[in-house]
C-alpha cells in the first residue's frame, strides 16, 4: 500500500514518524497492543468504511487457541543448547578409532512443537529425542549382520565411557547409548549405512527412517521453526496435536507427520488462500483444519517442499499416476523430497492414518473448521470456548472402551479438562514396576504406560481391531471392529487368533465345527490380562 492509500484508508489517524532505522513513514499509533489493539484497529477501520455502522455496533471474536494447551513452551531453546553441548562432547569423543563425520539430531523437544512442552519434570516417564552418529567411512567394518552388531555395541560401551568422563551421566546398550544432558534425555545411534542390507526387511524401514529420513525432516522443519518458542509454526504444531489427540487419533499420527501438515503452509504461502505465510497460531489452524477436511486425499498427494528442488511436485504427479492401484500407497500421501510416495507415513509403520480413521478425521475437521471459522457455539448464540473444539466426540462411535486407572495415567494433567490424582505405582502389565529398569536414574526413557498398552494392542489384535487413544490425558482406549476380518472362516490349521469353532444354526457344541468365528469375549478377556494393573475394566456396546 502506497502512502496516499494508507493515509486515506486511516485518515486523521495517519501521521509521519520516524523510527530508529532512519525510515520516515507513514504509521497510525494504537494506544493498546495484542489482542486488544487488533479489536481497535477494526472497530476503527468498519466503523470508518461501513456505511450504516459505528464502532459500537461492531463485536469482536477471537479465539486464543493456546489457552487450551496444558503448560507453557519453555524448553526448546534449553533443549537445543543441551543438544548441542551433547554434541559437542560427541565429536571429541576419546577412545573411539573413527573420526565423527556428522551429528543430526530429531525430536519435538528440540523443535518447540511438544503439546506437554517437554521440559524436565518429576515424573519417572521423560520425553527423549534422538542423536543420529554418523562416523568416517572405514573399510573395517564386518561383513555381516552379527559383526556389524557386535560393532555397534563396542562402540555404544565406549562412547558411554567417553560421555561419562565428560561428566554426562550415560548408560549403553546394544543397540544405543541414553544419556542424560541438563535435565534432558537423549538416545544417540550410530548411522551405518550397509546396515540396511543385511537386515530383515520388516526392520530396514524403521532403520531408515530412524537413521536417515527422521533427522532429514527435523533439520527441514528447523528452517521454520522461529526463534521464539511461542512463534506461530511451533504453536500451531502443538495445537494440531493436542487437537488431534483430543478426538482419540493422535496415536495414529507421528509428530513428523504432523509437523510436515503444518509446515506446509509455511514452506508454500502459495498453498493460502491469501498466498501469505499465516501470522498467527489460529490462522494455521484454521488452515490445518480446511487440509484434514478438504483435501483430496484419494486423487492426489500432499506435496511439502522444503529444500530447493522443484521437480518433487513433477515427481510426486508421476509416482502418483503410476501406482497399480490406491491401495498400495498410504490413506494420506504427504510427498517430501526422497519420499514422493509418502510410504514413511504408512499405517503400516502406525506413522499415519488408515482409510478408517481418515474418514473419521475428515468428518470432525469439517465440523471443528465450521464452528471455528463461525465463531459461535452449536447454539449459534454465545461466542465459541477455544475448549470446546478439542472436547472428546467420539465416545458412542465405539464398539468396546478400555477404562484406564487415572492415576495410573502419568499425562492426566495434560487433558482439556485437566485433573490431578495422586499417581500409583503399576504392579503389573506393560511397564510395572516389578519390571527392572535399566534406564538412568530410575526414569523410564521416551516411555510411557499408556502409550505403550497401545502399541501393544495394536501388535496383537490390529489385524481385526482399530484402536483410538488420547495420548495427552485420556484415560480410555477406543476399540472399532474390523468387520471383515471377524467374519467367520473356514476352519484350518492356522485358523483366526482369539477364534472358537462356529457352531451352526440350531446345533450343538459336540457338532463338528467347518468354520471358526472371532471370539469377541475371549479377545476382550486378553486385552483387559495385557493392561493389567493399568486397565480398570472394559466396556462393551451391546
């Protein structure tokens, strides 16, 4: 805007003034700032240029979405300087044949975009992040998988004896070194390429990923991290996933998916309507709502570049319309350099969405994107509580609940509707106490009960059961029937897991059976023996 448009759009209010840089330029003064001084400049800019409307008329809405967050972003730059002193150590370390070539780190702590805020905590369950070693090419290295190991593991006991002397409390094993660095805990892996082609190919991804693909993301996304831990990416990112969790979905997104989602925008203004990098955490959201609802995720991936290559669009097209059908690439294709087909963020690897709980997302972003973008609440009459947009909506879409013991529950504090109990020791099931642990100071390292119940579950009845969890302070875990995988089948001797022979119509159990049918109750029995201490009881929709 040229100076005679700005002054005639603020009239009176317009006036010359001289800043600090030397720049002479027309400006208008507020006499409040934040939120309140936007209301001013609106209620000024209506009241001025709407006929028929005073500044009185004119109500103001606004949604601090980062109220809903359970505790202040205070850890990133803390977090950072402790990776880097770690680092630091590492690239001198003492005893160890090989020069470093490289230290690439990855983790929403170091990043800003933790929903719990990542700082140290008195709990026994700690965020981690992960350091990424990648020594000088050497031709000693083994030829094969049990050398290369055994490698490994020499060198992870020596590079935890060189921390140690550096004064960093560090403990290693076979297949990483956990160290304890100002408050704040990282697991450092060595990067060995060759690696890859001696390993089981149900494992070559996750080392992929762990070693190459996580660390190439989190440096990408460091490109639009601001300096400030409140800045609008970081903000966003927390939203997103507390927003996420919230409805029961978070478990089926990884961090790096979700960041990638958000930093879309910011990597392309052009993906705007306005074709401008969003200014606020409520902008980006809205945006990051209107994706998860509109795009169309059947026809077409979701491209994010984030370095100077301008063919992945061209090349994600072209992956795209070469695949032999939709089915073999994941629900959500998110294209990045390197990956144009998106297979990182498979379900496969439970780093993104399957078809059922991507529908279900699409479903609620629509209905969260039109209250939030109204201002109004279902009622249309009273202004919208940030909180109500991240309130549970999918309690009764669920065949069974798996009722967790709150205080057994070590992110409690962290729901929409916070609580605190005193917290209980687990006796039994995944993570108990009966279970020694071998990590630092008597904390359990990137691990948490919950969590891990789901995994768990996920591993022994996925293939006929989707789970849903809120991993900030959710105390149930959602249970949807696959309803063809529970269908009844024909009887052989590998059969259907947790399955009984189907007795027919009008028969009797000493019948002989020609099918099985899944066992409902049985598999509901060894979900509530897996949680243990941790699960309360189970409900079942009947």
């Amino acid at each position: 805007m040229d100076r005679d448009s700005f002054r005639a759009f603020w009239g009176s209010r317009s006036s010359l003034r001289r800043f600090k840089d030397g720049r002479i330029v027309e400006s208008v003064v507020w006499t409040k700032g934040g939120v309140e001084g936007v209301r001013e400049a609106c209620e000024v800019a209506i009241g001025s240029h709407v006929d028929g409307v005073d500044r009185e008329s004119v109500g103001f809405v606004h949604h601090d979405l980062s109220t809903v967050l359970p505790q202040a972003n205070s850890a990133s730059i803390t977090a950072r300087r402790a990776a880097e002193r770690l680092g630091n150590a590492l690239r001198s370390l003492d005893g160890i044949p090989l020069d470093v070539a490289e230290v690439a780190f990855a983790g929403e702590i170091l990043l800003g975009t933790s929903v719990l805020g990542g700082g140290p905590r008195e709990t026994r369950y700690r965020p981690v992040s992960n350091l990424i070693l990648s020594f000088e090419t050497s031709p000693e290295w083994p030829k094969n998988l049990e050398g290369i190991r055994a490698s490994m593991g020499a060198f992870y006991v020596a590079i935890s004896k060189s921390l140690m002397k550096g004064g960093f409390d560090a403990v290693s094993t076979k297949t990483h070194v956990e160290v304890e660095a100002d408050g704040f805990f990282f697991i450092v892996m060595l990067r060995y390429d060759t690696i890859v082609a001696f390993l089981p190919e149900e494992l070559r991804e996750t080392q992929i990923w762990t070693t190459v693909r996580q660390p190439r993301l989190h440096k990408a996304l460091r490109r639009v991290c601001g300096e400030d831990e409140s800045a609008a990416f970081q903000e966003t990112c927390r939203i997103a996933k507390h927003w996420l969790s919230s409805h029961w979905m978070g478990n089926h997104f990884c961090d790096e998916l979700v960041e990638m989602l958000v930093a879309r925008f910011f990597f392309s203004p052009d993906s705007q309507p306005h074709g401008r990098i969003p200014g606020s955490s409520s902008a980006a959201f809205a945006a990051f709502l209107s994706l998860l609802a509109n795009f169309p995720w059947e026809v077409a991936p979701l491209v994010v570049v984030f370095d100077d290559d301008d063919t992945v669009h061209e090349k994600a097209e072209k992956a795209f319309r070469s695949l032999p059908s939709r089915s073999s690439a994941p629900p959500m294709i998110v294209s990045t350099p390197g990956d144009v087909l998106g297979k990182s963020f498979s379900p496969l690897y439970k780093r993104g969405p399957e078809r059922v709980v991507l529908k279900r997302i699409a479903a609620v972003a629509s209905a969260a994107l039109g209250r939030f973008v109204n201002g109004f609440d279902n009622a249309g009459d009273e202004p919208l509580s940030p909180k109500a947009l991240f309130r549970e909506s999918s309690k009764a879409k669920f065949d069974a609940q798996i009722m967790l013991r709150e205080e057994c529950v070590p992110t409690l504090s962290a729901g929409i509707d916070a609580k605190n109990r005193q917290r209980r020791a687990l006796r039994n099931g995944p993570l108990g106490s009966r279970v020694t642990s071998p990590n630092l100071l008597n904390v359990l390292v990137g691990a948490n009960p919950t969590d891990e119940l789901v995994r768990r579950l996920e591993s022994l009845f996925g293939h006929v059961a989707v789970f849903f969890h809120n991993k900030n302070g959710g105390t149930q875990v959602g249970v949807v029937w696959r309803p063809r995988s529970i269908r009844s089948k024909k009887l052989t001797l590998t059969g259907l897991p947790f399955s009984r022979p189907a007795i027919p119509e009008g028969g009797h159990e000493s019948d002989k059976a020609t099918e099985i049918v899944f066992d409902k109750k049985y598999a509901m029995y060894a979900m509530r023996k897996l949680g243990g201490d941790l699960v309360l009881e189970i409900d079942v929709r009947t």
